[in-house]
C-alpha cells in the first residue's frame, strides 16, 4: 500500500469509526416469552410505515407489536399462542402514538398549574379551558385576583403566561405594583426565557443592583436600580436560584407530571421530549423523572435531552461523563439522549438576533455566541463524544451561527448520521435551508409561530418574515427530515392543531388569514412530523414512530382520519384514547387527578 492510498485507508478508518461512535446504534428489543397476544382491531390502522400503509389488525405481546395486517394475516401468531381480540376500536381509526419533538414537561406542569395570564385559551386536563386575558388591564386586573385569592400575605405569587406582544407593554416593577405592593410577585412571561417582579418580590429576595451587576438580562432604570426586568435565560436562572423554593415545590412535582401527562394523553401523545433536561436541578429532575417514569399513573415515554450549561457548571471537565452516566438510568419510559445548546434568545418575546433587516422599531437583539467558530468551539467536546445536538435556533443570526457552526464541526471531524437538530427555525432563508440539507442536519419547527404568532408579530417582523417563519413546504421539497412541536410550556401540546396549522397555514385568531400559503404541506406531510419524522429527531425512530413489527405498542386512538377529513376539520378530530405498550388508556380516564404512586 502506497503512501497516499495509506492516508486515504486512513481516512476512511476514522471517518468510519467517528460514525460508528456518533450514531444512536440500533439495539434489536429483547425477544419476550409470549404467554398471551392482543390483537386490536379497527376500522383503519395508519402505520405510517411505507411497507404496509394501512391495515385493521394489530398483534400485541408482552408491550411490543407482533404483527400487522388484517385479523385473518395475524393467524401466524394467533394458532400459536392463546389470543384475545380486542374490538373497542372497530369503527375507530389507530395511528402510531403522537411524539412530541419539543417540550419540557416537568415545568410545562408546573407553569400550567400555576394562576395563568395567556392571551389565548389554555386547555387544562381536569377542568374547564382557562380563556385567556384580552389586553393589559385584564392582565393586572386578573394579577390582582389571583393575588386577594391567597390567604398568606406573605405568600409569593407566581403567574405564568404574559404575553408582552400581545399585551403591548414589557412589565416594570412599577406596572406589577399595581397588583399590589405588599405581596411578592413573579410573572413569568409565555416565552420562558423572561420573568418580571414587583417592588415586594425585589424586596423580599434581596435583590440588589450590586448582587446583579454581572447577570446578563437584569435590567436597570436611569438611577440604577432595579427595574424589575429579569430577561433572558441567565437573569431567570439566578431568579430561580433565590426564590426556586417558594415557586417551584418539590411536594408539587408529582402533581405537576400528572397534570402535564393527562394534558399531552388528550392530545394523542405517548412520546414526549424534555429539550433541555437539569434546567431547574439535575438531582432533583433526575429523581422526579426517575419516580414518574417507573409509576404506575404514568402515560407516557420521555426523552430528556439535557441541557449543557448546568452540567459544564456543576461537573466542569466531567460534565459530558455525568450527562452518559444519565443513561444507566434507561427504562422502556425513560430514554436519555442527547444535549442542547442555546443558539440565540426568544421569538415570542422578540429578543432572538434578527439583523438582516433588524425588526421593524431598529432593535436587533441577542445571540449567545459572538461567532459561529465561538458557537463551535463550546459544542466541540460534545461533538467529539458523539452527542446528538439540539440547537435552540431563531433569528437570522442565530440561524446562520447555528449552521456555520455545525460546518466548522463537520469540518474538524467528520460524522454521518449525527441527528444535528435546528430547534424552532423562526426566520430561516432559502439558503439556511438548502445549507441543512448539505450538512445532514435535521429540523423541528415550532407551529405556534404560525398557529398563534404571525397575526402578532407581523408589525414587528414584517409581513413576509412573520408569514413563512416555520417554512415547512421549503424544507420538505428539499428532503429535511423535519418535525413540528409546541415546545411546552411555551403553547399547548396539541398536536392535530398543529398539523391543522401545518396544512392551512391558519392561526387560531384570524381563521381566514393564509400566511404563505406555498409553505403549506399534505396532511400526510404533516402527520409524519408528530410520527415518525418526531421519533427520527429525538433518536428513537427504532422504538416508536410507526406501528410496525417490534417497536412498542404505543397507538393514538381518534374518530376519524386526520388525512382524510377536510383540511379546516383536522384540529377538530376527536381523541378516543391512547394504547402505551399495549395498556389500552381512554381519555375519559384522564379527566380528574388520581394517585401519582
């Protein structure tokens, strides 16, 4: 072997390895001793498998699918083993169980239980749709009941949901008073990344200018004090530091997984990730998710995907070596994968980095890294350690800092199938996403900013950029592998709403607007994107995704066929029940709070 054939054998040798360690390996499930099998029938069964589109059979063992087909095809494994035919469904339509790309259900729980202040309607799973505040004086006022309805003077208030677009008005201490002076008070706005206080809460915490001065995103007003403005990611952090034990109870976490469970079981989902794992306590969510995922009560599978920054802060050099340590944590509910990265800041509170054009006023707002090599360098170790990566991603700088980044990764070492996730994808380009495309990176898009943003962020965006935020036509028709998400707490995880959106282009305030009707996708399209395409961005494709031979028995249960009914009906088509490995659970079983253990 010559000398340059030499260096290509080597090349190739760690190009293959670097694959070999980078990729989520397929692991064949364990071959069960089948002692009974189930075999759901219904009047269509929607596989989202290629192979076999439909059927109306399904044989179940031991939580995994045996086999699909028609009652008579089952016969195989039905003249071998003592079998049960399950009818419930007959004349019900069964579709793979709903994934959720992109949510945090731990505080989606938490947030969602809390006194709210959405503009829009809020489902909630054990009663009536909280509905919302039209303006900013409904706001203060709803503040103000929520405040009087607390026996505790001393009690801090904690409301979730602000809208400052909607509102028109980025709350001060000074509008906060208005609710009351005396009681402390956090509202944390619907984006998550802002919170604002009262005078009382600044008080009762102890927060000065000088305890702040080196926290990004606290703000100052012109004598230098604190003007009750705690925006972005590390200002709500030390937030969360001083009064975490007031707002977020560990007594209240079991409720708050049951709340945000029955709430995503209505929705047809089975399968949700948790983007950003550690976020309030990796001791105290590791536990919390550990006794949810093992209870009973519970109705769905979770993938946390942890988030760097509190692990590179409690573990420095030992960081990445924690985050693996988190899967000998791995049961057939629990499945830890990944990491995330925050690109730039918000979307719903107009702070993502947006330069070409600014947004409408001239302001730019933030990114997190000064250059995409900044950007590079911090996701470099993780990289090299094989870790899928998710990336909060949505302004044009961001975006674009996002995708030079992953080059420059590429670059240094090269890996196939790395699953690189571009999370939420706000205001991407043509050439952002043609740049996706070369590079193997995939896209999990946040639907709300359609459903429920364009109508009120247009002024600030402009029209044109507000319309295709989301371009999901763009990214089909260049073959991104692409999913769509609520991104929980951020809006509610519905979703046959989003796929709705995702086919019309609609949002839920003004049902006759068409925000660019070209980025439009087949509800086929769509309903691959809570599927198999959101299985495919979370790395368990192999697991769930598509009801085929030997992934779990997980199915979403509904009246009727999303791709067939008419486009404008899909968000209205009913949710009968779910099936998690086999265990049959109705809707109407997840109505009222029940026992977490």
């Amino acid at each position: 072997m010559g000398f340059k054939s030499k260096l290509i054998y080597l090349a190739a040798a760690s190009l293959l390895s670097s694959a070999v360690s980078a990729t989520q390996l397929l692991e064949p499930p364990s071959s069960p001793h089948i002692s009974n099998v189930t075999v759901f029938l219904a009047k269509k069964v929607v596989t989202m498998d290629p192979a076999i589109p439909s059927a109306t059979a399904i044989a179940v063992a031991d939580g995994r699918i045996l086999s699909v087909g028609t009652l008579e095809e089952m016969k195989p494994w039905t003249d071998r083993y003592p079998t049960s035919i399950n009818r419930q469904f007959a004349n019900k339509v069964i579709y793979p169980g709903f994934i959720e790309a992109h949510a945090h259900p731990l505080l989606a729980g938490i947030l969602f239980n809390q006194p709210l202040l959405t503009p829009s309607p809020m489902p909630n799973p054990w009663g009536p749709a909280f509905p919302g505040v039209p303006n900013l004086q409904a706001a203060i006022d709803q503040l103000k009941k929520y405040s009087l309805a607390i026996k505790d003077p001393g009690q801090t208030l904690l409301a979730w949901g602000y809208d400052v677009t909607a509102m028109g008005k980025t709350p001060d201490r000074q509008l906060l008073d208005q609710a009351s002076t005396t009681r402390p008070i956090i509202v944390w706005d619907n984006s998550g990344h802002n919170m604002y206080l009262n005078s009382a809460a600044i008080a009762h915490y102890q927060i000065t200018p000088e305890k702040v001065k080196n926290i990004k995103g606290v703000g100052l007003d012109k004598d230098g004090q604190l003007n009750g403005q705690f925006l972005e990611i590390p200002a709500i952090t030390y937030i969360l530091s001083v009064a975490g034990k007031d707002i977020l109870k560990p007594n209240e976490i079991p409720n708050a997984y049951l709340y945000i469970n029955d709430l995503m079981q209505q929705g047809g989902i089975t399968t949700s990730g948790d983007l950003a794992f550690g976020t309030l306590s990796i001791e105290a969510e590791t536990k919390a998710i550990k006794a949810f995922t093992t209870s009973p009560a519970g109705d769905l599978r979770i993938v946390p995907v942890v988030y760097a920054d509190p692990f590179i802060q409690k573990y420095g050099a030992q960081a990445i070596q924690e985050a693996s340590n988190l899967q000998q944590q791995d049961n057939d509910r629990l499945i830890f994968q990944g990491v995330k990265f925050y690109s730039d800041e918000g979307y719903l509170p107009e702070t993502m980095r947006m330069e070409h054009p600014s947004y409408t006023n001239g302001t730019i707002g933030a990114s997190n890294f000064k250059s995409a090599q900044d950007f590079a360098d911090a996701m470099k170790p993780w990289w090299n350690a094989g870790f899928h990566i998710h990336i909060h991603s949505n302004g044009d700088v961001g975006n674009q800092n996002t995708l030079n980044a992953l080059q420059l990764l590429q670059d240094q070492k090269p890996r196939f199938d790395h699953r690189f996730t571009v999370n939420h994808f706000g205001i991407p380009s043509t050439a952002m996403v043609m740049k996706i495309k070369a590079l193997g990176a995939v896209v999990s898009a946040n639907m709300s900013y359609i459903s429920e943003r364009a109508q009120l962020e247009y002024t600030a965006l402009g029209f044109d950029r507000a319309s295709y935020a989301t371009r999901l036509g763009t990214l089909v028709h260049a073959g991104v592998i692409t999913s769509i998400h609520s991104d929980a707490p951020v809006s509610a995880p519905v979703p046959l709403r989003e796929v709705w959106s995702a086919v019309t282009r609609k949002d839920v305030y003004n049902d006759g607007k068409i925000w660019a009707p070209a980025e439009a996708v087949s509800a086929h399209e769509a309903m691959k994107m809570i599927t198999i395409n959101a299985a495919y961005t979370l790395g368990v494709e192999d697991k769930v995704g598509t009801i085929e031979a030997g992934k779990f028995a997980d199915f979403t249960v509904l009246d009727d066929d999303p791709q067939t009914v008419p486009a404008a009906k899909i968000k209205d088509v009913p949710i009968v029940a779910t099936v998690l490995g086999g265990k049959v659970v109705p809707v109407s079983e997840t109505k009222h709070p029940r026992p977490i253990n």
